[in-house]
C-alpha cells in the first residue's frame, strides 16, 4: 500500500527575536492565513534580488511583479516619484503590507529594483515614458 506523500515547503526562518516586526507568528497561528510570502527563504531571497538587480526591459521588471505577487502575495509597485526625477531615488517602489514580509526584505527589494535601473537606465526612460513623462522630448 502506498501512502500519501506530503512534502512541506520550506519556511522562512524566524528573526531573532525583538530584530524584526513582520509578525510571522501570529501569521502561522491564524486558521486560514496565507503563508505564501513565508515560502521566501533567505536562499530564495537572494535568487530573487539578484534577478531584480538583471532587469533586461520593463516588460521584463512587470513580468517580475507578477511572479511576486502570484507566488508570495507580494504587490510591488514602480513609478515615477511625485516630485521631479533626476536619479534613480526619483523612482518610487512601493511594497504593500503584508504579514510575514520580513522588514529586511521589504528594504532589500526596491533597492536590487535600483540596482537594476542603475545598470539599465533605458528601463527607466520606458518607465517614465509609460507614465507619460517624455511626451514633449
């Protein structure tokens, strides 16, 4: 007779504790909750922040915060700050909040977002351009 296999994904481990608010167990302790954001471990953080420091295009970076949000509920958004932008620190990344987002992680995201900009700055000339931006240049 075969049993059923059930394999557990791996979670991300605990912070030490008092070093991070992200609230991951009481997360774990809710009947029903959605722990997709607690599968990020911190190997798979690093594959992740190496792939947003590797933007190829915007339609690459959009693809990105799709698979984020299916996979981990993760909702990242990109665009162009509300005051003039010079540098890439005139892009606004917002992340919303989300349970279990360790608030390393929530830093560490929009700055591999920059990383990427930095190398690729024609990404974010297609970003400001989609937002309507470059019309009169």
């Amino acid at each position: 007779m075969m049993e059923a296999m059930t394999t557990s994904v791996p979670l991300r481990s605990p912070c030490p504790p008092g070093a991070c608010i992200c609230g991951r167990d009481p997360l774990l302790e809710t009947p029903g909750a959605d722990l997709r954001i607690l599968r990020l471990t911190r190997e798979e953080e690093k594959v992740l922040l190496a792939r947003l420091e590797k933007l190829k295009d915007l339609a690459d970076l959009e693809h990105l915060k799709q698979r984020m949000y299916e996979q981990l509920g993760l909702r990242v958004e990109v665009s162009p700050g509300f005051n003039e932008v010079r540098t890439m620190r005139g892009i606004a990344i917002q992340i919303d909040e989300l349970p279990g987002l360790c608030r390393k992680t929530r830093a560490a995201i929009p700055a591999a977002i920059r990383r990427g900009l930095e190398h690729h700055p024609e990404i974010a000339f297609e970003l400001l351009n989609a937002h309507d931006l470059l019309r009169d240049t």
